[in-house]
C-alpha cells in the first residue's frame, strides 16, 4: 500500500485519480473497436472520456499552481513543467510518424503541412493553432499550456490568490459567450491570407516564448510584461481559434482548472473553506448550465452526457479528497505515476488494431474482453517502460534545473531586497530627524512596496 505523503513530493491519492481517469479514456478510444454493446449501453447516460477528462484538468488545477508557488520562481515552474511534459510528448509524436511510416497509423495530415504542424506542436498548442492533434488526445494539452501561462502571468503580479473569482469568471463567459465565440477563425483567416497558416502558428509561439524568456530572464517590470504578452496570446487563441470540441470548451476547462486551485487554497487555510465550497458549486452550476443550453442541437443524449460527465468529475474529485489520509493500493498509485504516458500512446494502440483488417472479423464478447484486456496489458508494459526510460529521467533532469533557477532566482533577489532594506533603513533614520510624521510614512511606503512582489 501507499500513503499520501506530502512530504515525499508526490500525493498518492491524486495519481490514483490519474490513473483511474486515463483507463476511463482509454476505455472510451478503444470501446469503438471492442466492447461495442458494453460502450452503447453506458453512454446512453455518461461519456466515459469527457468524465475522464474533466477529473485531469481538476486534478492538474489543484497541484500545478501549488507546484509553482512552492518553487517561488517562473524559472523553476517553467523548468519543471518542459522536462515533465515534452520529452514524453516528443517520444509520442516521434512514435506516430514511425505508425505513420510503417502503415500502423496516422499523422492526421501533418505529412502534407510539416512546417505549420511542427510549429504548433512546438508549444503543445495544436488544438488553438493551425496544425493537427497527433496523437488525437494532445487536444487537451493546449488547454494545460495556456493555463500554464495565465498561472505565470497571475503569480508575477501577485494576483494569483483569487483562484474562485477566476473560476467563477471562466464559468460565467462559457454561459454568456459559449455559443457565439468562433472556432478557428484566426486559422481560417490565416488561410486565405498571403503568409497562410504557417506565419499564423510562428507568429504565436515568437509572441509567447519571447514573453517567458522576458519572464524567466528579465527584471521586475520585464518579467511581468513577459507573462502579460504570453497570457495574452494565449487568451486571445482560447477565445477565437479553438480547433475542437466545442466553443465553450475553453472557458469551461479553464473554470474546471480554477475550481481545482480553490479547492487547494480552501485546504491549506488560503481562502475560507464554505466561501470555496459556495463558489465551486456556482462554477459547477454554470459549467453544466453551459454545456446543456449551448449543446442543445447535440440532442438530449449528449445534454444528459455533459451534466453526469460534469457532476461526477466533481463527486471523482471530492471522494478522492475525502480519503487523502488514508492508504492507497500501490497499483492504482502507480498507474497514475505512468498516465502521462498512458493518455499519450493508447492512440497509438488502437490505431495499430485497427491497422489489422484480420483482427476485424466478428467476435464474441468474451473473446472482445479478452483481446481489449490484452491490448490494455501491452499498453502499459510499454508505458511502464518509456516512464522508466523517458519520463522519469528527465524529470530527474528537470527538478535538478528547476533547484538551480530557484537558487539563481534567490541570489538575483537577495541585492535587491537588500539595498531597498538599506534604502528603508536610511529613509526611517531620515525621518526621525524630520519628525514622527515624515517618519511614518516613509514607513508605509516601504511596507508597500516590499509586499508587492508575487512570491506568495
């Protein structure tokens, strides 16, 4: 069995629901090839993959900002967060061109566009730019990405406490603007114009990689204005060049993710604990007024599947708060340790079945379980073997860069806060001679700028 433990850097509770939302997405790709009677009868009321989904991005929005505020610097975040994403997410592209090459798979048309693709993989923003999500689930990273730059962008400027007001926001725009933002109008533009979709998806990734060098490299001032020019761009791509599933998928992700973060802070003693359970059942109430009134012309089966979907995510969510101190089995630990890799190559997986016409022939039901439970088997073997050879390595690598840009980052404080106590010490001493009152405001102004940084 394994124990929660904070202290040892990982929450086992949390993997567990990893774990426990990729098989449901893996059950939801591969029920359309196997288990067909199983995957008719249960969607009838619950989409297995939209459930899983929506547990991710509750789970990623409760501990990536604790991550980023316990490190105390942008470099350290951004560190932590490229060494634990892209080496698996290059592997997993890598892996579908070698399917697409050999006859096992699909680039989903990336073959015909190479430069705009890569271009929009380059930031793991395929789903907001103009290229094709390879494999099919790396949608949701973009939606990862940009709440990643809106984190940064937040913690710079010392605004980041307010997690259930930028929930309930996002919750409140999917309902008043979920059914009239466009779908990829930037990148239909883009393809009628003389510099097509290619300058489209370069001009995005120069405005946000330039805006988390100034973030991570600059001063003060250079670094807020960095994560603003990042945060920006990435606002303006959620809002108006989507590529799928829905308008509101944005907003509501991004809600999801908040709630995730109020959860946390109510939990550490941050915000009161029935203010965050008020507000998180808003944002689930408009979350699920969103989906059922804009995906009205999806039909009633789809309405009744996004308010179980929504609903259950939370209840997923809260039972597995409710038993965070107690023991959790090891293999439901462990698999959330390898869903990463799991979420990325199960695509895979299935589209080398599917390669197979001999393996397409009808079967019986007992024979589709045992063939889905053997291809479920190989699955993770081989992400137990590219953690063990990918992921974990180089998140070795990473929390090792991440140690020396927080230590870089302290060292680059540390004169600063220096010479403004001398300044302080040498303005008090001043007024003294001046006078009690001069005296206690140049107090008050010290005490305002020294607490205006975003260290939490």
């Amino acid at each position: 069995m394994s124990r929660t433990g904070g202290t040892a850097g990982r929450l086992a509770w949390l993997d567990a629901l990893r774990g426990f939302a990729a098989l449901c997405v893996v059950f939801d790709h591969g029920s359309t090839l196997l288990l067909r009677p199983a995957r008719d009868f249960l969607y009838q009321w619950l989409n297995l993959g939209q459930y899983g989904v929506f547990v991710f991005f509750l789970v990623s929005g409760y501990i990536v900002p604790a991550s980023l505020e316990r490190k105390g610097s942008l470099g350290a975040f951004w560190a932590s967060r490229a060494f634990r994403l892209y080496p698996m997410y290059a592997a997993a592209i890598a892996l579908a061109a070698a399917a697409y090459w050999t006859g096992h798979g699909t680039l989903r048309g990336a073959e015909n566009h190479p430069g705009t693709s890569a271009a929009s993989w380059l930031l793991m923003l395929p789903n907001l730019l103009a290229g094709p999500n390879v494999p099919n689930v790396v949608w949701t990273l973009s939606y990862e990405m940009v709440f990643y730059l809106l984190l940064a962008a937040l913690f710079a400027w010392g605004v980041h406490r307010h997690s259930g007001g930028y929930a309930l926001t996002w919750a409140a725009v999917a309902v008043a603007l979920g059914g009239v933002l466009p779908m990829a109008a930037l990148t239909h533009w883009a393809r009628h114009s003389a510099n097509g979709p290619l300058a489209l998806d370069v001009g995005a990734d120069a405005l946000i990689i330039g805006g988390i060098v100034l973030a991570v490299f600059g001063a003060r001032q250079a670094a807020r204005a960095g994560t603003a020019l990042a945060a920006l761009t990435a606002l303006i791509l959620v809002t108006v060049n989507q590529g799928s599933p829905y308008p509101w998928s944005g907003s509501v992700i991004l809600a999801l993710m908040f709630t995730g973060t109020l959860i946390y802070r109510a939990e550490q003693g941050q915000t009161p604990r029935i203010r965050a359970a008020v507000t998180a059942v808003a944002v689930l109430g408009l979350v699920t007024v969103a989906g059922v009134w804009h995906g009205a012309p999806h039909g009633s089966q789809w309405q009744v599947q996004w308010v179980s979907s929504v609903l259950l995510a939370a209840a997923t969510f809260g039972a597995g708060m409710a038993v965070r101190n107690r023991r959790v089995p090891r293999a439901a630990a462990w698999l959330g340790v390898i869903s990463y890799s799991v979420y990325l190559l199960h695509p895979l997986a299935f589209d080398a079945y599917r390669s197979v016409p001999a393996l397409h022939r009808t079967h019986t039901m007992p024979v589709q379980v045992a063939m889905f439970a053997a291809i479920v088997a190989v699955l993770i073997a081989a992400c137990a073997v590219t953690y063990y050879l990918i992921e974990k390595p180089m998140q070795r690598i990473g929390r090792r860069v991440a140690r020396y840009a927080r230590a870089e980052a302290a060292e680059a404080v540390a004169p600063a806060e220096a010479a403004e106590a001398a300044e302080a010490v040498g303005a008090s001493a001043a007024g003294l001679s001046a006078g009690p009152t001069a005296a206690r405001s140049t107090s008050s102004s010290s005490t305002v700028a020294g607490g205006s940084g975003g260290s939490p």
